[in-house]
C-alpha cells in the first residue's frame, strides 16, 4: 500500500481520535500518550507547520502508536 503524503498536524488530528491525549510539547514536536490495560503508548510527533512527513517518520508514528503501517495509512 502507497503511504499518505500528511503533515505532521493531520497526524496529530488522527491520533487524538484514535484516543491519545497530548501530554506536552517541546519545541515543534508533540508528545502523546494512550493508556490502556495491557500496554502504555507513548508517540513523537513532529509538527513543522504543513510540511509533509518523510515516510520513515510516518513508519515509526504507526509503531510507536501500536498499528501496522497499512493500519495506520488506511485512518487517513
């Protein structure tokens, strides 16, 4: 599956639905964190204005959030 072309913004937008609360920001990147009863999520999102993300960044977001890529992809 091809990846989306996304900002940094819109994948924040995502992950806050999918359940993820911002915890703090430093900088231009984002911390969030999903608690849940088997595991504890906690995600790196740079946000640089509209700027799309490189695919390896988009790859680890999906990992760090606990879905595959093509999970991931398939939320946008």
């Amino acid at each position: 599956m091809k990846l989306p072309q996304v900002s940094g913004k819109e994948v924040l937008k995502v992950l806050v639905k999918e359940g993820f609360e911002v915890k703090r920001q430093k900088g231009s990147h984002v911390h969030l964190v999903k608690i849940t009863p088997a595991k504890t999520f906690h995600v790196t999102v740079p946000v640089h204005g509209s700027v799309d993300l490189n695919p390896f960044v988009f790859r680890c977001i999906a990992r760090q959030a606990g879905f595959t890529t093509d999970e991931f992809a398939k939320l946008f």
